[in-house]
C-alpha cells in the first residue's frame, strides 16, 4: 500500500473521530476574548499527537511597534495563541498551516435551530458557532496532520499549525506569530472558502462619519438643522461610493465584483429621546478594498468624494461630516494563482475530489495578508467552512466538505514535505 492509500484509508476508518474532535471545538466556546479554554484544550490535543508545541500570549507592546497592528480594547492575558510544530527530518519543504479559534458571539438563542454550542449532527450538516468559521479548518488541517503521523509517515520537511486568537477584531494573533518569527516555504490558511482555492483576499476598512446638526427646542424645530436627515444624505453618498467603485474595478479573482467590495453603513446613531430634536448624528460602516488597490489612497477617495458629494447642501458645505477611519483594518492580500503552494494544493483537490478546483478570490478578509507581505510565506486559503455561512445565525458545515478537506490538506502535505 503506497502512502496515498494509507492517508485514504485511515481517514475513512477515523472520520468518527475527525466528525467528534470538530464537534469539542465548538462545544468550547470561544468569543473573541475568551479563547482561553479553547487554547488549553487545542495545546492538549497536540500534544498528544506528539508535537511539539508553543503556547504564548502575545505581547501588546510588541504588537504596537509593528506596522500592520490594530489598536485592541484589551490585552490578551489568558488568551494565548497555540503553535505546533511537527519537525521533518530534512531535505523537504515547510509548510504552514493557519487558522483562527475565535467566533462572533452566538447571538439571540431563538435563532438557532440546533444549540449554538451544541455540535449537533443533522442531514449531513455539524451545527455551532464557528462550525464554518472556522472551527471545521482548525479540524481539517489537525486531523490531515494526525492522518499522517498515524498512517506511520515521516516527512522530510516541518509543519507548522497556528492556532491564533482575536482574529474577528485585529489578526493580531497571527501578526504575533510573524513577529515570532514563525514562516515556512508554503502557507495554507484554513478560512472558509467553500472548498474554493483561494489566492487572495479582499481588504477591509471601517470607518465612522460623524455629522453635526443644530440644537434646537421641539417646539422651534425649524430653527434647527436635524441631523438624521443631514445624516441620510450621507448614507447615500456612501451608497454612491459603492456604485462608482463597483463599475471602475475588475480584478481575475472577482468576477462579481458587486459581492466583493461592499460598501455600506451599517449603523445609524441619532437622536436621544422620543420628543427631543436630534442634533448630532454617527454613521458606522465598512468598505472593502480588491488586492493590488492601496488602501491609504482608498482611504483618500472615500473622504473627498463624501465631502464633495454633500457639498449641495448648504449646511453640510459649511459643516462637512468627519470621516475616521477606526477599529477593523485589513490589507487586501494574494499570491500569483501559478505559485508552486497553489500549483500544489490544486493537484491534490484533483485526485482527491477527480475535478478541477474553483479558483476565486476570498469575500472576506483574511490573515494571509500577515504571511504574504511579512512573513516571507506565500499563503493561498482553503477550507470546509462556507462563505456564505461565516456569521450566520444557526451556522453550519456539510460533514461531506470536513472529510473531503481533510483528505486534500493530509495529500498536500505529503507532496510538499515529502516522505523521508
């Protein structure tokens, strides 16, 4: 029996156990901030697979030196990332895998049909918070490594697992692994993408706009300037960023450009009280950027277009709103679809699933902008985990996908380190 057969084999006869080990990650619930347990739990597991394995919180004064940092509420005392690390005996290609622990918060319990921290098991569906995001790539890219070791391979070249936290607010859990110094010559990040080849990411760029009205008493309203309707206008001024963006750029990976580059406002703030004149007004949104775009210019465009665009209105004229750009970031990220990690990973989608893959680019952002630009690791994306699932209310993923990813990452990692 060659080493393919014997990876096939035992992922057939374990896929209990890979179905069982993604259903105890999502029984640890993981918020972001609260990944403690689920590190814990994570580090056991490798260690008892035998590898080595790094358990570190990352430093905010080391984060805050680093040009791709993103200022955080709070620190990450308790709430460690976990690196393993399976050593090779030498001679072949590292490789990286990368993914993140931590989820939104479940949200209003009336909106799961199945327990948000259950792991429940319906029609070919696993059921919990991070079942797509992405606790199913955390499954898929330990137990093709577990599939390895226990089909008795030695590879000659390292892998290297990263489990990271706060990936929902910052990334900076994986920047800290960067700074680390953790790198290898291929990166495969485990995010959702439908089982779709993914060379790159968007970038993602939120922002506030605050817009100021006039006081004024209810009963004089009409000496006042409201600012939920000064506020409107800008909504749309946001909406019509969008479209002008939407018909000028095109990239290979986007082809529906529309899906990719979102622009919107998701939150409107105004107002104090039922009878009281609403005079100042907080918009709080987000924008997205295709890769090769340079976000600081983006950045420019957005706030002189809005400037520009309510400039018809006399008030706003003399009082623009103020455009911040706070909280989330992320840089647009990709590899050339021809990289030889790319190259790699289709082939084995090939043989194990006997059809070509679907290249696109990732809806979202992502951590391989970290590894791509200052990691010295060339990182495509790939995992079970559906798009279209990430955030949703009674999240799921196709038990199919986690067996069948798991098959691919174990096949591509053997290619690529090579069998000593």
């Amino acid at each position: 029996m060659d080493y393919s057969q014997r990876i096939n084999r035992w992922i057939e006869q374990n896929q209990t156990t890979i179905i069982s080990f993604l259903q105890d990650l999502i029984r640890v619930p993981s918020v972001t901030g609260e990944e403690g347990p689920i590190q814990q739990f994570i580090a056991g597991q490798l260690q008892e697979m035998g590898l080595e394995v790094d358990v570190f919180e990352p430093s905010l004064d080391t984060l805050r030196k680093h040009p791709a940092f993103v200022e955080v509420s709070r620190g990450f005392e308790g709430r460690p990332n976990v690196v393993g690390i399976l050593k090779g005996t030498g001679g072949g290609k590292s490789l990286l895998f990368n993914g993140h622990v931590d989820v939104i918060p479940a949200g209003a319990t009336e909106s799961w049909q199945h327990g948000s921290w259950s792991g429940d098991i319906a029609e070919g569906r696993l059921y919990g918070r991070g079942a797509s995001d992405m606790k199913s790539g955390l499954a898929a890219m330990t137990m093709a490594v577990k599939a390895i070791l226990e089909s008795g391979i030695r590879l000659k070249g390292d892998i290297i697992l990263e489990y990271t936290v706060d990936e929902e607010l910052s990334g900076n859990g994986t920047l800290a692994c960067v700074i680390k110094g953790y790198q290898a010559d291929g990166g495969i990040c485990c995010e959702t993408s439908s089982m779709r080849v993914q060379p790159g990411s968007i970038g993602r760029i939120w922002f506030e706009i605050k817009v100021q009205g006039m006081a004024a008493g209810i009963q004089r309203r009409w000496e006042g300037v409201n600012a939920i309707e000064k506020g409107y206008l800008v909504t749309q001024a946001v909406a019509d960023f969008e479209r002008i963006r939407v018909k000028r750029l095109s990239h290979p990976l986007y082809p529906d450009i529309l899906g990719a580059i979102p622009c919107m406002v998701g939150v409107f703030e105004s107002g104090s009280y039922h009878s009281a004149f609403p005079d100042s007004c907080l918009l709080k949104g987000s924008m997205a950027t295709v890769p090769g775009e340079d976000s600081s210019a983006v950045k420019a465009e957005f706030v002189e277009f809005i400037r520009e665009k309510v400039a018809g209105d006399p008030w706003l004229k003399e009082h623009p709103p103020e455009v911040i750009f706070t909280g989330y970031f992320a840089e647009p990220s990709e590899i050339p679809v021809d990289s030889a990690i790319v190259r790699t990973l289709n082939r084995n989608f090939i043989k194990v699933m006997g059809k070509e893959p679907v290249i696109t680019g990732r809806e979202g952002a992502a951590d391989i902008r970290f590894m791509n630009k200052y990691g010295n690791t060339p990182t495509v994306i790939f995992g079970p985990g559906l798009t279209e699932q990430m955030h949703a209310n009674n999240e799921w993923v196709n038990i199919e996908d986690l067996i069948q990813s798991t098959k691919i990452l174990a096949h591509t990692i053997l290619e690529w380190c090579q069998a000593d």
